[in-house]
C-alpha cells in the first residue's frame, strides 16, 4: 500500500512557485562569529578590547577560569590572528601578554553589531553573555 501511495505522488518541480497560504521560511541571518561566539573566548576578546594588553594571570582572574581553559581558547584566538602573543622572563619567572590585534577588534564590533542590528541589544541579553564588566557594547563599536 505504501508502494502505490508513493507512486501516486507527483515530484516537485525545480523552481516552481509555493502554493497560495504556504510557510514561507525567514529569510537567512549572517553567521555568527563562532569563534569569538564561545563565553570565555568572547571574554578574552572583550576584556582586551578596552585594555591594551592583559597578562595570563589577569585575564585568568577576569574570567574566573583554569589555566587549561584559558589556555586553549588563547591559542585558538591567536591562530586566527585575533590577539597576539608574547612570552618573555621577569627573572626566572615566564610571563605572557596578549593584546587584541586589528582583526580581533573588527571580529567583536561586527559581533556587537550582528546583535544591535538584530534589535538583540539590550541590557539582560549582555548580561547573559557574561561579558566582564569593564565591557560595553559601546566601548569596542
């Protein structure tokens, strides 16, 4: 029976037109940013955006996170050039910097922007970002 229902079936033309009262689907957003998307990496770019560097420690004490997990977002950050890294001795003591680089910047204001421009701007919905609270949307646009 389900062998003939099929058969009965006509196939959809290419390109024809949808029928009157049919769904139509919403018409696609740009993509986010996944990189930056994620909490702590948005974070990092973040907190960088309104200093001009941060040390490892800093930014582990920002963001309330593990040397691990700092660590890994860092690098990811860093291979698609959006914070620099520099490492370097005081002493014996290793010591590593970040600073967010030009492409970091554009990736977070267009970021902010995608979200204002979405009428998705609003007060409760940064908070839920958790941003570090140096940061404002306005700060880095």
């Amino acid at each position: 029976m389900a062998k003939a229902s099929a058969q009965q079936r006509k196939p959809a033309r290419m390109g024809s037109l949808p029928r009157p009262g049919a769904r139509q689907h919403a018409p696609a957003l740009p993509e986010l940013d996944r990189l930056i998307h994620e909490r702590i990496r948005l974070g990092i770019v973040s907190a960088l955006a309104t200093n001009d560097s941060l040390s490892f420690n800093d930014l582990k004490r920002i963001l309330k996170t593990t040397d691990g997990n700092l660590s890994v977002h860092a690098r990811k950050l860093e291979d698609a050039q959006y914070v620099s890294c520099s490492k370097y001795f005081e002493g014996r003591v290793p010591r590593t910097q970040y600073r967010l680089s030009a492409a970091g910047r554009r990736a977070l204001s267009q970021y902010l922007a995608f979200f204002c421009h979405h009428k998705l701007c609003n007060a409760k919905y940064i908070m839920s970002l958790e941003i570090p609270s140096c940061v404002t949307p306005t700060s880095v646009i």
